[in-house]
C-alpha cells in the first residue's frame, strides 16, 4: 500500500473516519506494514505495549481467560479492527495474546513514532478519545479512572466526554468528565483547562458545580465534579419552549 492507499483505507476506519485527509496522509507516512502468518502471535501477554495495529486483511482471534486461568471467550477480530490500542493510551503491558487466524496484514503505529506527531498536531489526538471513548463504555470494558468506578456516559461536547462515577471510598456518585485527547495534546488549552478546574474547585455558590478533583489517565485528564439530577437546558427548551423573565 502506498501513503496515499493507507490514508484511504483509515478514512474507512472506526476512530479516524473524522481526521482531515492531510492529517491522515501524515498518519500514513508514520505507519508501517506489517504481515503475520496463520498461527502467530501479533502481540503476546505481558509483553511491553509499545505499538497499536490496525488489521488491513485477515482475522486474529484474542481469547479472553477467567481468573482460574480458564478460556471463558474468545474475540474475533478482522478488516478495520484495531488491536493493541491501549498501548497508545498508556504503555501498560499487554493483557491478552492476540493470535492470527489467517494471514495477516496489518498496520504498525508505533508509540514513540506517535507521541511527537499527536504532539506536533493536536487535533490527529481525536482518534484517541475515540478509542477510549469506546473502552470506556463497552461491556467488560474499562471502568476505573484513577480511584473513580465508572458507570457508563451520561454526556457528550466538544471539549471531552461525561460517565457517571463512584468514589468507594466516600460512596459519593460523581460526574466525571475526559477532556478529549486533541486539547489534552494543545498545551495552552491543557493548561488553562487544569488552571480554570483548581479555580472553581476553590468555589462555593448553589449556582456554581462543585469540582472535587482531577485525574491524570489515558493519556488526556479528568474533572470530577458534583453530579446534579434533573434536565439538561437544551430538554428543557424542547419540552416547555423559550423562557421568559
């Protein structure tokens, strides 16, 4: 595949179909080919997690283990799927053996060929919120942030994603909100978005949210605030129409 035939084929896939097609030629030119043959290991358990793949053809199967070491599933996984991509987040070693089913080839992103473009160019850093977006909320999923136990979303904008939490230790249910990864990679908005966050948390009004803490995590942060009950204004204004004073 050329530069050009593998910025195509991300545009077809889950987490990058929103880049710009420049951003995603200089993707392209990040990456590397790779192939696996029937039966072998594209990533191993325990293994340093290093580098993320996206599958161009072929099927790997990821067998998932209970705690008595029994298979209790097994994933199967193909065209467009990405496997490894928790590496990206945070480098933690891997978690599961990812086997090819068939002949595989594949696309490398590696970490450090990664981390300096995200870097360089904020808004590619999308993909990642996509990605953890979709581990977040996902069945047997991730569901702890920090000392947080997530719960699932309960809200979406342009600056990050909402999940309703629970700090064990206090039993207090939280909002805890994920700036997305292409401000967490803009240093002035990381910076004024961490400073405005100890701001309000130094606050105390009945019209002001209270915020609790903040995560780092994932590679992007997290503002856990006060969790109100009730309607957002935008249900508000479709169910009784425009306010008046």
């Amino acid at each position: 595949m050329g530069h050009m035939s593998i910025a195509e084929f991300l545009a077809t896939v889950e987490g990058f179909k929103g880049i710009g097609s420049e951003e995603l030629a200089d993707i392209a030119e990040s990456v590397t080919e790779r192939d696996f043959a029937d039966g072998s290991h594209l990533i191993r358990k325990g293994e340093p997690g290093d580098n993320m793949y996206v599958i161009v053809e072929g099927r790997v199967q990821v067998p998932i283990f209970d705690e008595r070491g029994e298979e209790k599933l097994v994933f199967h996984l193909g065209r467009g799927d990405l496997v490894g991509e928790m590496a990206l987040l945070t480098g933690e070693a891997r978690s599961a053996d990812v086997i090819a089913e068939t002949d595989v080839h594949c696309l490398d992103f590696a970490r450090a060929t990664m981390e300096p473009l995200l870097a360089e160019h904020p808004p590619l850093a999308g993909f990642l919120t996509e990605i953890l977006g979709r581990r977040l909320e996902e069945d047997g999923g991730i569901q702890q942030v920090g000392k947080y136990r997530l719960f699932g979303k309960i809200g979406e904008g342009n600056t990050g994603k909402v999940y309703k939490a629970l700090h064990p230790g206090l039993g207090r249910i939280v909002a805890v909100k994920m700036l997305s990864h292409s401000l967490s990679y803009n240093d002035r908005f990381r910076d004024r978005f961490l400073e405005e966050a100890r701001t309000v948390a130094s606050l105390t009004h009945p019209n002001i949210v209270n915020v609790y803490d903040t995560e780092a995590a994932y590679a992007t942060y997290f503002i856990v605030m006060e969790k109100l009950i009730g309607t957002d204004l935008a249900g508000l204004l479709v169910d009784r129409g425009e306010f008046h004073p």
